[in-house]
C-alpha cells in the first residue's frame, strides 16, 4: 500500500512510497523531463520567467511556473526578485543545483552517445572526446569496472 509523502513539500506523485534507493530520491527531487530541462536552462547563468519559456520549447507556463517552485522548494535554483510590483524573479543555480549539473552534463553525454543528432562531450582543449570516471579520493585513483560494480552507499 502506498503512504502519503508528507517530508516534502513537493513530491511528484504523493501517493507513491518515499524513496528507499539513492536513486530514487535523487527521481523524486527531479525526476521529470521539464525539471530537467529547466536545469539545462540555466547552466549557462540567470534567467528570467520568459527567457526560460524561450528557451525550453513547449513547456506551459503553468508547468515553468510549478518547475520554478519545485526547484527552488527543493533548493536547487534561487529566485531573486527583479519587480515588486508585478513580482517577478529571476532564476538561477544554487550551490546545490550546480553540483546538479555536473551529473546533468553526465547525463546529456550519455544520451548524445546514442543520439545520431547530438555529439558527446569534448575537451575544449583538442577536440577529443571525454570520459567520465569514478574517483577515490582517499585511493587516488580512479574506480573501473567491476570494481565499480562494488560501490555502496553507507
């Protein structure tokens, strides 16, 4: 039986089961194509309400507008205020969503791998492309499979 998530204030379905993996609470934070999108937005810096709208194809502003909230509810974006009256904000990363990104350019990588319309990521340096490793910083060195395999959250 399902139970009503009530330790956030914004869970995507609250009739589903709090998250019980990483994976699934990391889902429950952003777990949507739009929120996914409005994150990509604003890698590049602040924007505003109708530059997002701009800039993310086919998103209705109620859905831009409940993102927005979400977001900075889960403390990944900030709004700043630009006009009091009428209110209107302008959005950007937190600390927290930048750290975000870093797993969203991950992501972004993975899909242009099986894309034929996107490329991978590139070393701006020589044009190659790049690949992402897990990192031991007590090791030193980096974790390759089946190592990897092996990781445990604790």
């Amino acid at each position: 039986m399902h139970t009503r998530r009530e330790a956030r204030g914004f869970a995507y379905d609250p009739l589903m089961a709090a998250p019980t993996t990483p994976l699934a609470a990391a889902l429950e934070r952003v777990g949507d194509r739009w929120t996914l999108l409005v994150i990509e937005a604003l890698l590049t810096g602040p924007r505003r309400f109708g530059e997002l709208s701009k800039q993310i194809p086919g998103i209705a502003p109620n859905i831009l507008s409940e993102r927005l909230k979400r977001l900075e509810a889960e403390r990944i974006i900030g709004a700043t205020p630009y006009s009091e009256r009428p209110p209107r904000f302008s959005y950007a990363l937190s600390d927290e969503g930048q750290d975000l990104a870093g797993v969203l350019r991950l992501l972004a990588d993975w899909g242009s791998r099986g894309s034929s319309q996107a490329e991978p990521m590139r070393h701006a340096l020589c044009g190659t492309e790049v690949e992402a490793r897990l990192w031991c910083a007590t090791c030193e060195r980096a974790l390759d499979e089946p190592e990897a395999d092996e990781l445990s959250f604790v």
